[in-house]
C-alpha cells in the first residue's frame, strides 16, 4: 500500500474516525435533499447485487455510522492513477472496540485474504475461501466466524462486505491505505466509503501520498496509456464477425453501435445514417464499428467473441489489456 509509513497510536486513530463522524454529522441535512445517485459516479453491471449500494447510499450518507473498515482485496485499478471505479472487500464492525485498535481489523482481513485459492475444510471457512477467490461473488454483510476473530475482536462482531469504490471520493484518486472508514447501518446489507470531502486532515494525512510514491504513479499511468494507444479499437473474432451477419440478414452493410451501459457492454445493428459528430469509426473486417468518442478510453482494446457458456449463447467481451 501507499500513503504514510509511521503507525498512528491508538488515540490518533480514534481522533480520525471521531473526527470524520463530526464531520459529516454537521452535514447531515444535505442528504435529505440530494438525490440518491449523486454522490456515486459508475455502476456495476447490470443484475450485480451491488447495485443495491446506489439504492442505499443516501440512507447511508444521512443515517450510517462511522466505522473504520479493512480492506481484504480490491480490483487492482484501484491502486493506479486510472479512470475506472471499481469494486472490493472490506471487512468492519458496529462496535467502538475498533475505533482505536482498527489494525486488529487489519489482522482479521490478512488472515481472509491468505485463503484465497484455498480449500479449508471448515465449511464457514470454505465459503469465505470460495467468495474470495471467485472475485464476482458478492458478500452482502456476512458475518466472519468467530474461529478468525476471537484473538483480535475482543468479542465484536464483525461482518463482511463488498462495496463500490468510487474513485472520486478516494484521496489522491488511489487506495492507498487498507485502513478505510465506512458508513454502515444496522439494516443496510451494504457499506459504501465515506467520502474524502468529510475525512480530518489527520486522516488525509495518513493516507497522503509521498512525492516518488505519486511521481512512480504517474509514470506507471503513462506507460498504460502508451499501451493502450497502441491497441485496436475493437476486434471481431470470426466467430463474432459470422454471429453479425447472420443477426444482420443479408444487409449490405453491417454498422454495430458498441457501447457500455450501466457498466455493461452493449451491441445494437444500426444505420449510417445514425452516426453523429461525436462517435468514432473504424472497419473491421466487414463490419463498421461505432463508438462515443466519450467511451473511446474505456472501451478501446476489447476483443468481442461469440460462443457458449454453459446452456446460454451469445457475444463475450475480452480485454487485450493485461496492464
């Protein structure tokens, strides 16, 4: 991780958090008129049970608690000067047992993140173990068994949760601690970050990046650019290139709009008539290929293949991006 090195005592840690809680308690009435979705920019794809944290977040925002969580894994975009938010897991608690001890969480979220690939034989353990390592399976507030917290929870209950980060709200645009503080709130099965905009200074300072920290960032930022740039807009597989005549029934010309919507990848047949000013082109093979000039960056590198998984048929999005 980045950010400051020095440990923070115990009571520096319970002046952040308790400061944060100040924070946004001053601030309080905001939520009641701001729409929901505002304070939460990207979603994930559609059908995600994370979905449900845009549903929650102004609940969160005007009534959660602030807690300090700990972060297990998280998409590793995260840790780059990139564009794309993106989703992790974090484990916390409702008890003030953390507030000055939230390394004790750190310990609790190690121990979860080396059983990632593996297969214990314990099957609370086991489901943690599998949740983990499929990376799409999503823990809406599980509990962690007690066999993992007993030595470093003095007795509290701490629960599991994917949650959304949106990149905005993070610090210097990165994760750079895995110490995080959270909202949560007793009938909510989801946690969202607190934003930065509400963090003490003592906090951003802890999660401040160094000068060569930020400046080896930037570098790494650029070489992924570069990269990136050189890749292909969009390939077809010929598998892909056979699916789109045959959707296409005979037509002289195939013109396929690709886009995402709602974190999802969109296919639509359309004509050229519908291109306008702000798309980008490109032929592929015998399709011509239409994209946002906005969703250029996100998009570009991505192989579009057909075929079958499981009992269901269709196209299949691969990145060519392996930064």
């Amino acid at each position: 991780m980045y950010g400051q090195t020095d440990e923070p005592s115990s009571e520096s840690f319970e002046q952040m958090i308790q400061g944060a809680r100040n924070a946004i308690q001053s601030k309080r009435g905001w939520f009641r008129k701001i729409p929901k979705h505002c304070f939460l920019a990207g979603t994930p794809s559609s059908g995600d049970p994370l979905t449900l944290q845009w549903t929650e977040n102004q609940r969160l925002l005007s009534k959660g608690t602030v807690v300090w969580g700990s972060l297990v894994q998280a998409n590793k975009v995260l840790f780059q000067l990139h564009e794309d938010s993106a989703p992790g897991e974090v484990i916390c608690s409702h008890d003030t047992y953390f507030d000055s001890r939230p390394n004790e969480l750190g310990a609790i979220s190690q121990s979860i993140a080396s059983m990632k690939g593996t297969l214990p034989s314990d099957g609370k353990l086991r489901e943690i173990a599998d949740d983990i390592t499929d990376e799409m399976t999503r823990s809406m507030a599980k509990p962690v068994p007690q066999t993992l917290v007993a030595q470093h929870s003095g007795g509290s209950r701490v629960v599991r949760f994917s949650t959304w980060f949106d990149r905005k709200h993070l610090p210097e645009g990165v994760l750079a601690q895995s110490l995080i503080p959270l909202l949560i709130h007793p009938q909510c099965k989801v946690t969202t970050m607190l934003p930065a905009y509400f963090w003490p200074e003592e906090l951003r300072q802890f999660w401040s990046l160094s000068e060569s920290q930020l400046a080896a960032l930037q570098q790494q930022k650029r070489e992924r650019q570069a990269k990136l740039a050189r890749l292909p807009l969009i390939v077809l597989t010929e598998s892909a290139q056979n699916a789109l005549t045959g959707y296409a029934e005979g037509a002289s010309e195939i013109v396929l709009r690709v886009g995402i919507d709602q974190g999802s990848f969109s296919l639509n047949l359309i004509s050229r008539q519908e291109i306008t000013p702000s798309d980008e082109t490109v032929q592929v093979g015998q399709t011509l290929v239409v994209v946002q000039k906005s969703q250029v960056p996100h998009i570009r590198g991505t192989e579009i293949d057909f075929g079958r998984s499981g009992n269901l048929e269709g196209f299949q999005f691969n990145s060519l991006d392996d930064s």
